[in-house]
C-alpha cells in the first residue's frame, strides 16, 4: 500500500478564497492597525489565526443539524451531547456553555479572587485573563525542557511537579484555587502531556488537598501523542486513553470548537456537586438555562457527533501527520520552530528567526505582518504581545518566548495550500535581515493582543 498519508475524506462543499496582491495586503493590514485580529476574513488567503471554531463539519454532524431540538428546557439534543460528554469524562455534573472561556469565566469567578493563586503548566491567554479579572494570579510551573524550543522531547507540555509543590507550600495549600493542566499545552507550543505527568498532579493535589482541573480542549489529540509515545498505552484505544486522563481530575473545562470539531461550543465538568450548584447560578445568570448554556440543539447535536469523530484512528493520524509535514519542511528549510512539531499547530520561534529585532520590538509581531504582506496568510503571535508585562517603571517584561503560531483548521486546507505557506516562508527567509520590528500604539487592560494597534519601527 502507498505511504502517503492522505485525509481520510472526500470534500462535498468548498468555499471560495479570495486571491489578494502584496500591495493590496499592504492597505488591508495598515487598516487593521498591523494586527491580523482586525483583517476582515475575506481579506486573508490561508487562515491559520486559530483552530478553535474553524473546522469543517462532517456530512453526519450536518445532517445532526438538521434534527437539533430547539426546546428551551430538556431538549434531545442536550441528552445527547451530556452522554456524550459524560462517556468521554466520566463526570455526572454537566455544565454546557456557549464556548470554552464562558466555562472559564464561571469557574475561576468562583474558585479566583484577591489572594488566590492557580498554577499550570501553561495558562493560555483566555485562562489568564479570567483569572487575574477576579484578582488572583495565574502561575506557570511549565517543565524546564518545555523552554527550549529546539530541544526533542516526547512530553515537553508537562506541568514541573516540584515547581508545582514549591508553589503550592509558598503561598499555602487553603490559597491555591485550583492546579488547571492543559492537553495539550497550547501556549507551550501545543506539546503534549503525559499520563505518568498528570498521575503526578493528581498525587500532589491529594497531598495538599487541591483542586485539580483538566483543560480537555485537545485531549483527542494529547491521547493521540500518549498512545504513540507512552510506554503501555500503544494498544490502547485513543479515547480510552483520554477516558483514563479526564478520571484523575475533579473537573475539566473543554472548549467544543477544537477537538469537539464543531464551530461553536464549550462545557464545565465537575464531581463537587457543591461547586456545581455555585456555578449553575452563574450559568442561567449568564448564558442561559442548564440544558442549553448558551448553545442551540443544532450546536449540540454536532457536539455528540464531534466527540466520537474525533477519536478515529485515521482521523487522528492524518491530523497528526499533516500538521507535522508543515513543521518539517521548515526545519529542512532552517526555519527555527518549536520541536517536537505539536498536535495542532507548528510554533516558529520568531525570537530566533528575526534574531536582529529586539525582543522590545515584537519580533512575533513582525513575523506575524510580514507573513500576510507576503502571502495572505494569517497566523498569531504567542510571546511578548500577548503574554509580556510591564514593570513599575513601564519597562517590558518579555514572555519566556517569542513564537508565532501556524494552527491548522481541523479538515480544511489540502496539502496544496500547506506548501504554499511553505514557498511563503521561503521568500521572507530570503529579505529578512530587512524586517523591523513594532511598537504598541494603543492596548487595553486585558488581552491586549486581540485589539491592540502597532506601528512599524
């Protein structure tokens, strides 16, 4: 048989991509103030901004569309995605919300507040902001291989268990809201986590008696990296695999619109019923009654749908595999990128690519515009923009980082349009010495990266 891993499908509808010069880029991208949260998407030929509410939905989850129980209260459709749920999880307390951070939003607003501290492997920038909105302070115990992007390692998402205690002793077991491992490690460069990692939390946290959350986003995908690299889990079952994670927590958080392959769509978790009861208050406060949270039936029929798919070998191997073509060909091409290649995204360390512009001039930034300017393609800086502070004297603090990342739309783009991000890196690896950096022209209080305004230096 062939070797050539092709995608396991056949593709029933497309959608135009409109064909934009570089001089036309260059009057989009100045109108968006550089950054490429503000493009309009008609105006990007290959989006790779996101992953999350961006995949193609299959024929089956269509056709769940079309049978989506709109009732208020008791819809099929929520019975449906709650077995789904509670059959992946194994939890009895179900929480649907309208997206992942809603989900974040009303549990750290419960456990959070002045005073309290969550540590992680990684906090991501929608985990961050609800936690330090409440107060509290968001810690990253990210392992010390984790740091270096050139270096290989199987699990370079785990969570550092001595920094984890060291925290956990410094600021007091009764003030941590909760320890949150994220599957896999988005801000980490999308690396995966161990089970032997997330068996250590889990011993930790009943040591100290502390609050152990999942971040379930991409678990199809970190059981995917476990079952191919952890020893004893090769001829386990993917979703068992995430079955057997998703039980050594109290709870987990899932944004549907990554692994659950849907376009909108998220969920809270739980086993303390009196945690649940707080967080359902909030719930129909906020989103909306307890079986539907912001969702209509026609959402939650794909997300049933959405949590069997994503677990089918084929499936995941091709997702696997083309994502980590892209992250090959750069290497050979001497691209400086996070390795091993992720699960969902390839990470450029743009601090390393533009080695000339100073880490206070957002070298990420600049790679992130010159990459549209030169082939449409949209992608998003994960470093100082998004994650650097400043200190009392309104110097930056930069992030650990500086990367860019290229996340691939679950069943989208052909290889085609793989290797025309590819030629693309080509021809700015060619000018750039000749790329200058930026400078913030205007941030808000949080999550500044999605609004904020730049200028070129």
């Amino acid at each position: 048989m062939p070797k050539t891993i092709i995608e396991p499908f056949r593709i029933k509808v497309v959608e135009p991509i409109e064909l934009s010069t570089e001089e036309q880029r260059q009057q989009y991208l100045k109108e968006a103030h550089y950054n490429t949260f503000l493009l309009e998407s008609g105006k990007v030929i290959i989006d790779l901004l996101t992953d999350s509410g961006t995949s193609a939905m299959s024929a089956r989850q269509w056709g769940g569309i079309m049978q989506g129980d709109e009732s208020y209260a008791g819809a099929r459709s929520w019975l449906k995605m709650k077995a789904a749920i509670t059959d992946l999880t194994g939890f009895e307390h179900i929480l649907p919300t309208h997206q992942g951070r809603a989900a974040e939003r009303i549990l750290y607003a419960y456990l959070g507040g002045k005073g309290k501290y969550f540590l992680s492997n990684t906090h991501f920038d929608t985990t961050r902001a609800n936690i330090e909105y409440t107060g509290a302070t968001a810690i990253d115990c990210l392992t010390e291989v984790g740091k270096h992007p050139e270096t290989e390692h199987p699990f370079k998402g785990n969570i550092a268990i001595d920094l984890l205690v060291e925290n956990i002793q410094k600021y007091g077991p009764e003030n941590i809201g909760a320890v949150i491992l994220t599957v896999t490690n988005n801000s980490g460069g999308g690396q995966p986590v161990s089970m032997e990692n997330a068996r250590e939390v889990r011993q930790v946290c009943d040591k100290f008696g502390v609050l152990f959350i999942l971040d379930a986003c991409r678990i199809a995908e970190n059981a995917y990296f476990i079952g191919q690299r952890e020893e004893g889990y090769q001829d386990i079952a993917y979703k068992d695999i995430a079955r057997e994670m998703c039980r050594l927590a109290d709870g987990c958080i899932m944004s549907a619109k990554k692994d659950a392959l849907v376009n909108m769509g998220g969920f809270l978790a739980l086993k303390d019923k009196a945690i649940v009861d707080a967080c359902t208050s909030m719930l129909i406060i906020t989103e909306g009654f307890v079986t539907y949270g912001g969702l209509s039936g026609r959402d939650m029929e794909a997300i049933a749908i959405g949590l069997e798919e994503v677990f089918d070998p084929d499936y995941l191997n091709y997702r696997i595999v083309s994502t980590a073509y892209l992250g090959n060909k750069l290497t050979q091409m001497g691209i400086p990128i996070v390795k091993p290649v992720g699960g969902h995204a390839v990470y450029v360390d743009a601090r390393a690519f533009y080695d000339h512009i100073p880490v206070e001039e957002f070298p990420g930034q600049a790679l992130v515009a010159d990459l549209y300017l030169k082939g449409g393609i949209r992608a998003v800086e994960i470093g100082s923009v998004m994650f650097g502070k400043y200190d009392g004297a309104g110097k930056l603090i930069p992030a650990p980082m500086d990367l860019v990342r290229l996340a691939i739309p679950r069943r989208v783009y052909t290889q085609s349009h793989i290797d025309y991000v590819v030629e693309t890196f080509a021809e700015l690896l060619d000018g750039k010495s000749s790329s200058k950096g930026f400078k913030i022209t205007y941030e808000p209080e949080f999550l500044r990266h999605f609004t904020a305004h730049f200028t070129r230096l």
